[in-house]
DNA sequence: ATTCTAACA
DNA sequence: TGTTAGGA
C-alpha cells in the first residue's frame, strides 16, 4: 500500500505542485535535503512530500526561508502534525512574530482609516 | 526521456 | 525568472 519511498525531482514535482525549479530553490536555501544518486540525481524520500507541504505553509506564514530552516529543524513529523521538538524558544519566537504582524495591521488600519478621512473632506471628482 | 549545472538576452 | 547549452 506504499508508494515509492523515493522519487527523483519530477516525481516530487508532480505529486506537490511545485515546480522543479522551486525545489531545487528549496534546496538552496537549506529547506530540503534530497540524497544524490551515483549519477547526481536528486533523491526525495517519500516523507518530502508532506515537508514541502509544511514548507508551503510556513512560507504562507510570511516567514523567511532561513526562519523555515530553523524550524524544520525543530519539528517532528507525526501524521502530518508538526510537533514541537526540543527547541526552547521557537514556539515563542512564532508568537512575537505572529504579534509583529498584528502590530503592522494595525499601523495599516490607521492609516487607511487617515486616508478615508483625507479623501472624504475633499472635493468630489468630476472628471470629463 | 529525465535530470544536472551554469550562464545568458 | 525562463531558457538554452552541453553532459551524464
């Protein structure tokens, strides 16, 4: 009932949706690391399919991929869950991330609030 | 056919 | 980013 355990670049490709070239990209940037073949292949093992599913979803976050990194390193695959795994600190650097974010939405929110106040003392448009 | 690296218009 | 060259 198991598939292939192992998958050269294309295979990986099509079974995540992401292009051969954001894989090696992936690869460059430390998010994965696929064995090589006697020939220089690259080899994904089969658990590469669900990590670049978490790498998606980091990168989703807005995180940088060196951040990713680190928390790849720090995370244990059970089931698709991504389980905390002796790394004091990650789960609370994603906090004040997490709050870094809601801070900006709120200077954003501000100032789209400052701008509909601008635009609404002035004077309308009639253009033609 | 597929993948690899490197480099270019 | 794409694409192409030149290999294995």
């Amino acid at each position: 009932m198991d598939a292939e355990s192992h998958m050269r670049i294309g295979a990986l490709s099509r079974r995540t949706g992401v292009s051969e070239w954001l894989l090696r990209y992936y690869e460059e940037q430390g998010l994965l690391h696929p064995q090589r073949r006697p020939n220089g292949y690259r080899q994904y093992r089969d658990s590469d399919v669900a990590a670049v599913g978490h790498i998606r979803a980091l990168l989703a976050a807005g995180l940088p991929t060196a951040v990713i990194a680190q928390v790849l390193g720090c995370v244990h695959d059970v089931g698709g869950r991504l389980v905390p795994e002796a790394c004091p600190g990650m789960v609370d650097h994603l906090s004040r991330e997490r709050a870094r974010i809601a801070d900006t939405i709120a200077h954003l929110g501000a100032a789209q609030r400052a701008l509909d106040d601008l635009l609404a003392a002035l004077p309308s448009t009639a253009d033609t």
